[in-house]
C-alpha cells in the first residue's frame, strides 16, 4: 500500500491527500487568474480593463479610475466609490474588504495590504484585517498601509508614509510609522477630481 505524507512527513489519509490535491489545483487556477489580471494592467484602455476587473468581481463606482499595471489579490474584496483615482504600479489587496470612498486620490505606486503573516504564529500563518479609505482622502506615492487601518474623510498621507494604526478625519500624516504632522484647513471639500490622462 503506497503510503502518503506531508512536506514534515507527518502521514496523510487518503482523504486528506484528496483535498489537499483539490486545493493544490484550485491554487493554480488562482494564480493563472491574477496572472491575467496582471497583464490587463498593460492594456492602455481603461475600458477594457474595467470590464475585465468587473468580470472578476471588483467593484468600482462611476468616474472612478485605475491607471495602468496596478496589481491584485482577491479583486472581488475590493470597492471603490465614484471619482476616484488610483496611480499606476498600484498594489490593492482583496484578501480581507478594501473599501475606498469616493473623490479619493491614490497617487502611484501605493501599496495597500489587507493580510499579512504573523511572526510569533508557530506556521507563520496569515491575519486579515479589513482596510477603508474615507472620502476625499489623497495617498501620496510609495506610501504603505497595512491590515486593519482606517484612513479618515479627507486626511493625507505623506508620499512613503508606512501607515500601521488609524488616520482621524483630515489629519495629515507622514512617517514611518505615519504620524500626523499637522492638520488639513480645507474641512468641507466637494471638488471633483475629474477625468484621467488618456493611455494610463
């Protein structure tokens, strides 16, 4: 009888090889997927790539944007609101629900994660925490924000500000880790951030 074991050699039923086969499949699908989404970010159409970013369950308001060769985990977690805009090289994570409100302005490569692993886990196992980002708020390019943040109604966030806890409503953060350096003045914005450029 042929016996089967796991990668520390603990032996495995043949009903545990069954699923673990059935997730091994099911990750390579997944994997072929967001290399598909992946190069739907090179198209220079956002026609296109919303439609196809829709097809994979992404939800994304009216006049909202995402520029060329943004990056995914699970689409289907995401939201964005109405006229917003997200930059190229952009890495949005759907692991856990990413919310992004509207009139929101994420510079480029940005880079938002809703799971990470946990370094004291004994398996090094993943935690997920859901991310939103307020109406009106702007991220400056190559910032960071991790599991669990919630980024306020038009606060900023410094370009390479690392944000790990809470953005209170327009406050102005930057750092790492991002603390607020100031406050913003302009409390009851209504401006519409507008079309983006052709090609991106």
């Amino acid at each position: 009888m042929v016996a089967f074991k796991d990668k520390t050699g603990k032996n495995l039923s043949f009903a545990q090889v069954y699923k673990k086969s059935l997730n091994r499949f099911y990750n390579y699908w997944w994997d072929f997927s967001l290399m598909l989404i992946r190069w739907t970010g090179c198209v220079p159409i956002f026609t296109f790539r919303k439609f196809i970013y829709l097809l994979f369950g992404m939800k994304i308001g009216r006049g909202s944007t995402i520029h060329m060769w943004a990056g995914f985990f699970k689409p289907w977690g995401v939201i964005i609101g109405q006229d917003s805009v997200v930059g190229d090289h952009c890495f949005l994570d759907g692991r856990q629900s990413l919310k992004i409100g509207n009139h929101v302005s994420i510079a480029s490569q940005v880079l938002i994660y809703n799971s990470e692993h946990d370094i004291n886990s004994p398996d090094f196992k993943a935690r997920e925490e859901p991310v939103e980002i307020g109406d009106y708020a702007f991220i400056g390019p190559r910032a960071i924000i991790l599991p669990g943040v919630t980024i306020g109604k038009g606060a900023v966030v410094a370009a390479g500000a690392v944000v790990t806890k809470n953005v209170s409503e327009f406050s102005v953060v930057a750092g790492v880790p991002a603390k607020e350096i100031s406050k913003r003045s302009l409390k009851s914005p209504d401006y519409i951030l507008g079309r983006s450029r052709l090609f991106q």
